[in-house]
C-alpha cells in the first residue's frame, strides 16, 4: 500500500480508497478477513486511531463489516453496485481530465482523441 504524507488526501482516506480499490478488482473475497487495525498501523507506522477511521469508511459504504474480536471482512460485492462504483471512479477521472483540459485549452474534440487513442492503446495490453 503506497501512502503519499504530503497528498491533499488524508492517511485514512488513503488507505480506504486502497482497500475499496482491492476490493472492488477482486483482490479481496467475501469473507476474507482485512489486516487487524493494530497491526496495519504498525506496519504502516501510522496510528491506530487512523487505521480505525479507514476502516470505519469503508464499512460505511457497505463494502466490509466489523466482527465483534476479530475484525473487518470483505462483504458479498453485488455485481451492480461494483459497476455503480466503477462508473463513479471512471466519472472522478473524467471530470478530473476535463478540467485539466480546460486549463491547458485543449478542445473537446481533442480531449475526445485522446481518450479514444489511450483506450485503443489499453487495449493492447490486454
């Protein structure tokens, strides 16, 4: 997990949107069992109170639940609300690249290219 100390996003959030995103790839299975709060806050050198608000974020958005003694588990992933939260990732980015954009004046159309081009490219390397 690479966490960024001088990032516009906090620690917690860092570590939540880490998690959401093993998750949501399948990297995680339902019921496995994320790393004790403790414990990732030793390897990450982090406080606990951090690693608890991370996971306390993810367990908001449905994704893990909290077993009283032995921690967080992935929850089942509903196959339509993995794709609402893929949908809603791929809309970030592209808000995110319109403004960008905007500021380097670049047009729509050109912006429009160059999604396509990357896109083609992408797939190649599949």
């Amino acid at each position: 997990m690479q966490l960024t100390q001088n990032s516009d996003k906090p620690i917690y959030q860092q570590i939540a949107d880490s998690f959401k995103t093993d998750i949501l790839s399948g990297k995680y299975d339902q019921g496995d069992y994320l790393p004790s709060i403790r414990g990732l806050a030793k390897d990450l050198r982090i406080s606990v109170i951090t690693t608890m608000k991370a996971y306390e974020i993810l367990e908001k958005e449905g994704l893990v639940t909290a077993a009283q003694g032995k921690g967080y588990y992935v929850n089942a992933q509903n196959s339509e609300m993995l794709r609402e939260q893929h949908l809603r990732k791929v809309e970030d980015s592209l808000n995110d690249a319109i403004n960008s954009a905007k500021i380097a004046n670049i047009t729509e159309s050109e912006l429009i290219e160059t999604l396509k081009a990357l896109y083609m490219l992408s797939q190649e390397d599949v």
